[in-house]
C-alpha cells in the first residue's frame, strides 16, 4: 500500500487503532483499521464480517471497505506482520461529535434525513442478517457524501 506519510491516529477502542492515511498522489483520505492480538478465533470474526459487509457494499449509508493491506503505520520502515481493513474515511467523525456541534443550526428536515439515513443502513444491515450489537451515536460514522 502506498501511503504519502500523512498517517494519523484518530481513535483507540478494544479491538485496536483506527488511523487515516492519504493515498500516494492524492488527496483522497482512507481509514486504516488495526487489530490488538489476532488470534485465530478473532481472525475467523474478521473474515467473517469481511464476507457480510461484502453483501451490504452497495448501500450509500454504509462505510465502504475497500481491502486489506499489511504494513505498520506508525513506522513505514518495518516490515508488519499485521493487517489492517482499508476503508471509507468518514470525514465529517462519529455522529455523537457532530450532532453536539450542529444540533441548534439543523434543521428539522436535516434531523430527520439523518434519522432516515441511519434507519435504512441499520435495516439494510439486519436484512442481510448483520447485528451491529453496539449502535450507539459514537460508533455512527457520518461521510459528506457529494
């Protein structure tokens, strides 16, 4: 994988670290996400949620997942023995952050659009038989989408 060098931590949770990185030569930014202790009972977990989010990519509300890539972001010079999911950078953050900074300049129609937005990923999600199993305002990502 090509990175510019422009790699950031933006969040730690139990799993691991999720950075964003910028592809080589351009300015499109990705989210690279790690994983603490791979065992081969969390490696069959990631697997399989790799071949359930394979089912649902065509929907426009949910993070898109691009591949796998193996290599450290935190030192470029080392060779990895662990692999990160390269995904969609959902640049506007976790919905929790941006509904606290925007919540009194939303409308009504934006509130529920994003309501809608998120009802229809979650049902898109539970049609294919994928249980988020910790949906919370913080774990919603939110992408500007053009």
């Amino acid at each position: 994988m090509q990175m510019n060098g422009n790699i950031q931590i933006i969040g730690t949770g139990g799993f691991g670290k999720v950075y964003r990185a910028s592809w080589k030569n351009s300015e499109q930014y990705l989210a690279l996400k790690s994983f603490f202790n791979i065992d081969n009972v969390t490696a069959k977990e990631i697997v399989h949620e790799l071949k359930l989010q394979r089912d649902i990519q065509f929907h426009n509300n949910i993070i898109k997942f691009y591949g796998i890539a193996k290599f450290d972001p935190e030192n470029d010079n080392v060779q990895s023995k662990n692999y990160l999911l390269v995904m969609e950078y959902a640049d506007s953050g976790p919905l929790k952050n941006y509904l606290k900074e925007n919540f009194n300049i939303l409308t009504w129609n934006d509130k529920y659009n994003l309501a809608y937005q998120l009802a229809c990923a979650v049902s898109c999600k539970h049609n294919e038989g994928i249980v988020h199993r910790d949906l919370h305002s913080g774990n919603v990502l939110r992408a500007k989408k053009e």
